[in-house]
C-alpha cells in the first residue's frame, strides 16, 4: 500500500518529522482514512510518546473504527504520557 510506505519513508526523529507526521495523522482521520491515520499516529509514539494531541487523533481513528476498548487504552495513555496541561498541548 502506498500510505505504508509513505509512513516508512516518514518515519524519523526530528522535530519537524514528528509535527508532519501528526498532522498527516490528522489529515488521513478527517478523509475517513482511519488505518492510515492510526499507522501516522504510531510513527509518531515511536518517536514521542509526549507528543501533545496523538493520542487524541489515534483514540479518534479507532473510535471510527469501532475499536472502542483500543480507543480508551490509547487515551488512557495519552493521560499518562502527554503533558495535557502544559504549554505544548494545543
């Protein structure tokens, strides 16, 4: 599939691949791309578990996928991982 490779090829460490990758997550979610959206989301934890809002995009595309027990697992990590009160949360 081309969304796995483009995830592959995304894949990285640095700040602006972190922020690019979230907002392909995002963007993949709004198109209905659920799975593509989640493989971005997990990119992204690879890299930054804190990231502010991944957790919330990837429990969003589960949810749509009717992955509720997965959703609230992902959002319960979200709770211990993020820094949801702090600057960095949108």
């Amino acid at each position: 599939m081309a969304s796995e490779a483009l995830c592959a090829e995304a894949a990285g460490g640095s700040l602006q691949n972190i922020k690019v990758n979230l907002g392909l997550a995002l963007c993949y979610h709004e198109l209905g791309e659920h799975e593509t959206a989640i493989s971005f989301c997990e990119v992204v934890l690879r890299s930054d578990r804190q990231s502010a809002g991944v957790h919330e995009i990837k429990a969003k595309a589960e949810r749509a996928l009717g992955k509720l027990e997965n959703a609230i697992r992902t959002m319960k990590r979200g709770v211990l991982y993020e820094d949801l009160w702090g600057e960095g949360h949108r």
